[in-house]
C-alpha cells in the first residue's frame, strides 16, 4: 500500500497539467507522538565534530552528514563535499576542491502503512567509514577554510484541501462562497503552499470557471531547480515547476499561467503566485468537493562549516 501510495504521488509530479480524476491522499493521523505535518521535510546538518572545528598538522578526519526525512516520498538525491583549500593540501590528502566528491543517496519515505509519518534517518561519512581526509599547513600562521556539503534530490510539495462548488445564485444549506481563501493541509515539503484564493463565475448554464490564484513560500534554505536538469552539472537553465490541480470525481482540465514550455517559472528570491483555471459542470446543488495540488520540482540544499587549520609548529 506504502509503495502504491508513493508511485501515485510521483506519477502526478511528473506531468505537467493533469486533471484524470483518483483518490485524494488522505490525512495523516498525527496520534501517538508522530511528527507534524508542517515544516520542512529534510534535516540536512553536520554531525558534531566531523569534520572538526580546528585541525592540526596532519590530524586524520572525516566529513559526517546528518540526513533525516520526514516527507511523505523517499529521498533519492546526490550528495557532494568540497574544500576551499586544495586537495593536495600542502603535502596531505585533503578534500577534493574541484570537481567535488559526489555519491549518490537515498533514504525512505517516512510514510508508514498506516498513513502516519515517522522520520528516517542516515549518516553519509566521507572519504569513508574507514578511510580519512588531513593537510599539512606549512606556513607560520594559521588559516581558515570552508568545508561545503550540497544536496540535490526531487521533493514533492502535496497539499489538500475542499473547494466549494456551485452556481452563482444557487440556493445552498451549506456555506458556499463565490470568492474564498481555501483552508489547507499539506506534508512537510521545502516549498508551501501558503494560500489559495478562490473565485467562480458563471460562463453559461450548468457551466462555471473556476479561477485560483496559489500562493507558494519557500520554506527552508535551498534553490529550486529544473528536475529534468537537476543531476546536470553544466545546466544553467531558469528554475521551473511541474504543477497538478486535481477535482476529485469531477472532469475539469486547469490550465496555468506563465508557462516555459508547459511548466511553471520559479523565482527563487520571492514569493511566487501561479494563476490557474478550469471550466466545470455543475448539475446539481452546490457542494464540497476534494482537491489536491501536486508540485513537482528538483531542490538543492548548502551547507557550510568553517575550519581552523594551525600553524606548523617546525622552524
């Protein structure tokens, strides 16, 4: 069930606009001390003291990076670390500078059978488990450098929520307004959904458009990426989304603004608003209906550490 759940998921990322009715995800039960469903969906850190926060000549040590998954999908990424000081190091064998040590990642949904989300963890080391990294500092005064770990992967941004839908006019026992801000629900992604604006108009008997207007925020450190290009070092293209608005049991086709081929532009330094529509059928008394908004992209995170190198202590 796990696995079908998470194929469904990114099936609906990789096309561009898609609107074949299937079954809303459904909310996660947040019982027993599980994780919440906001917030970021990848802790990315260094472990304490690999690498440390000074070295000696010659002192043996490792990079260790902390990876912790709490989104719904697993993390299949690549993982690289680079020095700003040379790889030779003066005389040692230091962590390559240019092109960085790369290897690939992935860690497992934390999605259990039951719906709940419980994090998964891993610890990538480098050179090695068993091997290590050192430099000789040869010069009469200590020097700092910068030790990067960077990591690219293909998140997904899924966020649930009900849309009223009716004639304007029509009579209703239910609160049903033409224009509304919709209440959402979403899991743990780098990029939120933070609102979404609703408005109805009627364009025709039984016939309504609906307009929304969805707010995105990004809500951790890191730079969207086009996932067709994610894994290419030489790609220099805009940033982009793939994107599906999806009715749950009703045929509407959304179409998007502010498309690149059928894809929507990312600007990594702000908020960023898509516009998107459908027309829809209404043939019965106005009602709530179940929709999902799927955001697909590639996603790429830095992290940095400082390190004192010290002095040789020869004449």
């Amino acid at each position: 069930m796990k696995k079908f759940i998470l194929m469904l998921i990114l099936i609906s990322a990789m096309f561009i606009i898609s609107c074949t009715p299937s079954n809303i995800i459904p909310n996660f039960n947040l019982g027993g001390g599980k994780i919440s469903l906001t917030g970021t969906d990848l802790e990315f850190n260094f472990i304490d003291g690999q690498p440390q926060s000074e070295l000696d000549n010659y002192e043996e040590f490792q990079v260790g990076v902390n990876l912790v998954n709490k989104a719904p999908y697993d993390i299949d990424g690549e993982l690289c670390v680079k020095s700003s000081l040379s790889f030779t190091g003066f005389g040692g064998s230091g962590i390559p500078q240019n092109p960085p040590e790369c290897r690939g990642v992935r860690i497992d949904s934390a999605l259990e059978p039951d719906n709940t989300l419980v994090a998964k963890s891993a610890e990538e080391i480098f050179p090695n488990e068993f091997g290590f990294y050192l430099y000789k500092n040869p010069n009469p005064t200590s020097q700092e450098f910068s030790v990067t770990a960077s990591l690219k992967y293909l998140p997904v941004t899924i966020s649930n929520t009900n849309v009223c839908i009716k004639k304007r006019g029509a009579s209703s026992s239910i609160l049903c307004n033409e224009k509304e801000s919709l209440s959402i629900n979403q899991y743990p992604a780098p990029i939120k959904i933070s609102k979404v604006e609703k408005d109805i108009i009627n364009v025709g008997k039984d016939m309504i458009k609906m307009n929304l207007e969805i707010y995105l925020d990004k809500i951790v450190d890191g730079h969207v990426v086009d996932r067709d290009t994610l894994f290419d070092p030489f790609s220099k293209g805009e940033p982009k989304i793939d994107i599906n608005v999806e009715l749950q049991s009703v045929p509407a086709q959304f179409t998007c603004e502010k498309t690149e081929f059928g894809k929507i532009l990312y600007d990594n330094n702000k908020d960023n608003i898509i516009k998107c529509s459908a027309t829809i059928t209404v043939t019965q008394a106005p009602y709530n209906n179940p929709m999902q908004i799927t955001l697909g992209y590639g996603f790429e995170r830095i992290i940095q550490k400082t390190i004192n190198l010290k002095a040789s202590n020869t004449a």
